[in-house]
C-alpha cells in the first residue's frame, strides 16, 4: 500500500504463533488506538 501524498508509512510488529492445539484460527490486534490504517485491516 503506497502512502498517499501527506501521508506517512508507519511501521508495525506482526508476531505469528502456532499452536496446533486450538480449534480455529485467532487474529488479535494490539494498538494504542484505533487507526484507519489498523482498521483495514
């Protein structure tokens, strides 16, 4: 995803864990606040 103009690219920490003992997949994001960068997601 390229910056629009005015706009800067932050950088994020992405931690992947396997754990072949659950059932379904989980994603859980961690953030200060919600951004419309992290709601994009």
């Amino acid at each position: 995803m390229k910056p629009s103009k005015g706009q800067e690219r932050s950088i994020m920490k992405v931690s992947i864990a396997l754990d072949p003992s659950i059932d379904e997949p989980e994603i859980l994001i961690r953030a200060p606040q919600l951004t419309e960068e992290i709601a994009q997601l």
